[in-house]
C-alpha cells in the first residue's frame, strides 16, 4: 500500500473470520489506523453473521457499526461505483433486506443515465459460468458444487434485470479464493484471490483496478 499512490482501496468482504471474536475486528483496526487511504468495505459473509452462510440482524448491526453502510454508490471517472452487500441475495427468504436493497439499486438508477457505465463490487458473484470452471479443471471450487458460490438461476435473473436498461460493465468479487473471470451476457465478472488465505492455485495477492485513456485495466498482483 505504501509502495503506491492509490486513490482509495476496496475491500471485498470477510474482513473478519468470525464477528464474535473482538480479536479479529481490533487486529483488521490497528492495520488501517497505519492507512492514510481511504478504505470501501463491502460485507462478506463471515461479516453479517454468527454462522457465515446465515445473514442475522446481530450481524448487519457488527457490520454497519464497524464498517458503515452496507449498500452505497458514487462515482469515480466516467463510472458509476455500486457497492452492494450480496448476502441480502444469497439470504433472499430475509424478504424485508431482499426487497430494501432491491429499491436502493432502483433509485440509483433513476438518477443516472442509462448511458451512465456501471461497476458493481460485491462478495459473492451473482453468476458463474460453468465452462469457465472447467477450464481450470474443475466444476467444483474447494470440493463444493458452484451452485453454493453464487446467487440461485431466479435471484441472479432478478438481479440483471434490474440493470437491464443501463450498462453494467463489470462486477468485482472475492469469495472464491480464487481468480476466475466469468460473463453473464454483456458484463464481466471478476473474482479476486485471497490477500489472506488463497485456496486454489493462485497466490495471495490484490488486484489494481485503473483507468487511463479511456480503458479499465484490472490486473492481480501477487504478494
């Protein structure tokens, strides 16, 4: 971080293991007390609940209270930036959070222009495509099936349509522990190895996203 001249960082989420544990929270403060760069959480599932695949009120309150809002936007070059929490949709039978963060991506995009590019960073990629999984060998990511990873056919369906009369060029994720690039029609899907505990064959690293003479770059540096 220090070697470079970011404008802000973006964290994708589980930036604790578990909320229970004040260990974790005081370890990830005392790090970015040592920042003078501006950090955008957005919530992993180890950050919203007690049990990581079950997103609780107990757990929303850890989250906003340590890290801020859950669901914002600005914009950023001739982007617009979505940051959305992705339990809400993994979590679809929580109706009330489904449908709130429903409405907020709804309103953002009445104050934009369709012609307005997005970018969405989230933790979970709301669609993997399966021949992308194989071509690194396998259907299945840490002996799980890839339904597990990603957003269920009719919430994912739900999702794009909601951007359906607006350019979502890409979506950022973490999650997987691995770097995979996937495509859901004309967006892109980017997941983003571990900092801390990469899974697959890809090391530890981050990813600089860049933007110069018109064109997005996101390259993965290893740590």
């Amino acid at each position: 971080i220090n070697d470079n001249n970011f404008e802000f960082i973006i964290h994708a989420g589980d930036i604790v293991n578990e909320i229970d544990k004040s260990n974790d929270l005081e370890k990830y403060k005392n790090f970015i007390s040592q920042i003078n760069i501006d950090i955008h959480h957005i919530p992993g599932n180890h950050d919203v609940g007690l049990d990581p695949n079950i997103l609780s009120s107990e757990g929303l309150n850890f989250y906003c209270k340590n890290f801020g809002k859950d669901i914002y936007n600005f914009s950023w070059n001739e982007f617009e930036l979505l940051f959305l929490n992705s339990s809400k949709f993994m979590n679809y039978s929580k109706k009330e959070l489904y449908f709130e963060q429903k409405k907020f991506i709804e309103n953002m995009l009445k104050k934009i222009t369709s012609e307005k590019k997005i970018i969405i960073f989230m933790h979970h990629p709301p669609f993997i495509d399966k021949k992308d999984i194989l071509k690194m060998g396998s259907d299945r990511i840490h002996n799980k099936d890839i339904s597990y990873w990603m957003f269920e056919e009719k919430i994912y369906i739900d999702f794009f349509n909601l951007f359906k009369n607006h350019n979502v060029e890409y979506i950022f994720t973490g999650h997987l522990h691995i770097n995979l690039e996937t495509q859901f029609n004309y967006t892109k899907i980017i997941s983003t190895s571990a900092v801390g505990v990469p899974l697959g064959d890809d090391p530890s690293g981050y990813r600089i996203i860049d933007f110069k003479n018109g064109k997005l770059s996101y390259n993965f540096y290893e740590i």
